[in-house]
C-alpha cells in the first residue's frame, strides 16, 4: 500500500510517499481501508517533532472508510462497517491498523470525506465550546482564526448555542465566511488591532472566553481582552509555541483561567468518544453544523497540503484522497 511517512523532523520535505505491507490487525484492532484522510495541524507539530513520536512513522491522525478485517477479541465493529476515527497515528495512507476502540460508526446520512472532515476538528469545536468553557447563552467568545478548519465549527456551535462570538480573521473573504457561520461581529486583525477592537466592542468589560489556535503572536493580547475570571482556551499555534510567562500576570489581568486542552483528554473512554462524535454527526444530520471541505488533495500531494495549511492560504477542512 502506498503511505506517507516520516523519517526524520522537518519541513514539507520531510514527508516521505512510501510502500508499505497492508496492515494485518493485531488482537482488539480492526484493519481499515480508507476513503478519506484529514489534514490538521497536529499533523504538521508531529512531522516537525514538536510532538515526539517513534520514528520513522506513517503521518495523519484522522480518517473514514471501511473495515477490511479485524483482530481477535473485536466485538465493537465487524467487516463491511463504515467507521472514522481520530487521534489515532497512520491515516496518511491506503490502509490502517486501528485499535477497535477507537472506531466509531459512520451514519448513513453521513459521506466518508464528510465523517473525515469532522472528526477532529468536530470533536475539537464540541468539546471546546460544550466542555472545557461550556458556552452559555448571551456569553460573549473570541474566535481566532474564525474562518479555519475548528474555527468556522466553533462559531456554529457557539452561535447555535446563542453566544456572541467576535470572530478574528486575515481577509474579507474570511470575513464573509465567519459571518456566514453566525458571527456577530469580525476583527479584521490584519487591519485593525484585535484587542483594541475587542475591549471597544464588549464596552471594556472583555469577553467571557478566547478561543486562540494561533498561539505565540496572539496570546498576551488575548489575555488583556478577557473579563475577570475569564478563561483563555489554548488549544494550538499556528504562528509559534506561547514563550513562558509569569503565572502571577493571571491574578494581575484579573485572576484569569488558561487551559491548554487535547482532544484525546475529552475523549478518555469509548462512550465518550462515541458520545462527542455523535453529538456532531447529529448535528450535520440536523443541518445544524456545516462542513467547509475546501480543498481535496491525492495522497501523493502530502507535501502540497501541508504547505498551503501553515502558509494560512486555507479556509475550512483540507483532505488527502488514496
């Protein structure tokens, strides 16, 4: 089978299209045969070593398709399902061994790409917005990166749940698209500056929570617009690691919270994890959540995809086809 795999850290570069032997599932693994792989940036901290993994190993950490075969001991999923999954290492490729567990059933209202699209970052928006600062109605979110791949997501959830959301983003192009998603109001932030924009917009009493996947150049900011007691969900970086600060700032800027949360962390168990991937299929069903999937790559395209995702030249969600 054909698979994108890492040798070394680094760049685009450093993925590498290989052959590979199709995997044959060990006790309590299903083997699956993929229609559709995600693209996210924890893909992008994995291939650079931000994130150690065993090398060499085969990049992705999301996807949909069919089970092919299974392991001993599998009761969860039988040959012929059509499931998806996340956080689990080997995407990037015609064909994957998954810990059965972790396979959730795809509904028949659902497409693989779509099932794909939404694992990740659909999870990632449910559990951002319903769990770890649970969005209530007539609170106010900042939304970085608004129109990306959880961003657009999490300004549908946080809208349908009746919050206000100030959404940031890079272009008018961007802007319509947040908007779109239920917005309320958008932060140009590559013509205004956002924290000045922001405490203008809530009167100077700052928002409840900050939804910041950017990281290094928006975090301190994104400090200064949060109401007392308000919480900072860090939950990537696109522009760079966050430098270490002080913890005392948090009781200076008004004894502020800061969480730096992992979809693996709220999706502990099985009936959890189907549980959130339920809630979001329900909701695509429900016509409640739609998908942006903007850009379809082939698999040999890795390198591409990559390079278009951290040159920030996308919106929504980026596939690799088999």
């Amino acid at each position: 089978m054909k698979a994108i795999q890492v040798k070394q850290p680094g760049g685009p570069e450093a993925m590498e299209l290989v052959e590979l032997p199709v995997p044959e599932p060990k006790a309590g693994e299903a083997v699956v045969k993929l229609a559709a792989s995600g693209v996210n940036f924890i893909d992008v901290y994995n291939r650079e070593g931000r994130y150690k993994v065993a090398l060499p190993f085969v990049l992705g950490q999301e996807g949909a398709g069919t089970v092919t075969a299974v392991g001993a001991d599998v009761k969860s999923v039988k040959k012929g399902d059509r499931v998806a999954w996340a956080s689990v290492l080997g995407s990037y490729a015609e064909y994957a061994a998954v810990p059965a567990e972790r396979l959730v059933p795809v509904p028949a209202g659902v497409t693989d790409q779509q099932a794909a699209a939404a694992m990740l970052q659909g999870m990632t928006a449910h559990y951002l917005s319903h769990d770890t600062f649970q969005l209530k109605r007539g609170q106010t979110a900042l939304v970085h990166a608004a129109a990306g791949g959880v961003g657009l997501l999490l300004t549908q959830m946080a809208h349908n749940i009746g919050a206000r959301v100030i959404a940031t983003v890079s272009t008018e192009e961007k802007a319509r698209l947040a908007r779109e998603a239920g917005a309320d109001e958008i932060i140009l932030y590559t013509q205004q500056d956002f924290e000045a924009e922001t405490k203008r917009l809530t009167g100077g009493k700052g928002v409840d929570v900050v939804y910041d996947s950017v990281g290094k150049t928006t975090f301190e900011k994104g400090l200064n617009v949060l109401r007392p007691r308000g919480m900072m969900v860090l939950y990537g970086g696109s522009s760079g690691a966050v430098p270490p600060f002080d913890l005392i700032a948090l009781s200076q800027k008004g004894s502020l919270f800061v969480t730096r949360p992992t979809l693996g962390h709220y999706t502990l168990t099985r009936e959890e994890l189907v549980a959130r991937s339920g809630a979001v299929f329900g909701m695509m069903a429900a016509g409640k959540l739609k998908l942006r999937i903007e850009h379809t790559y082939p698999l040999a395209e890795a390198q591409r995809a990559h390079r278009e995702l951290e040159g920030r030249k996308t919106t929504g969600k980026l596939l690799l086809i088999p």
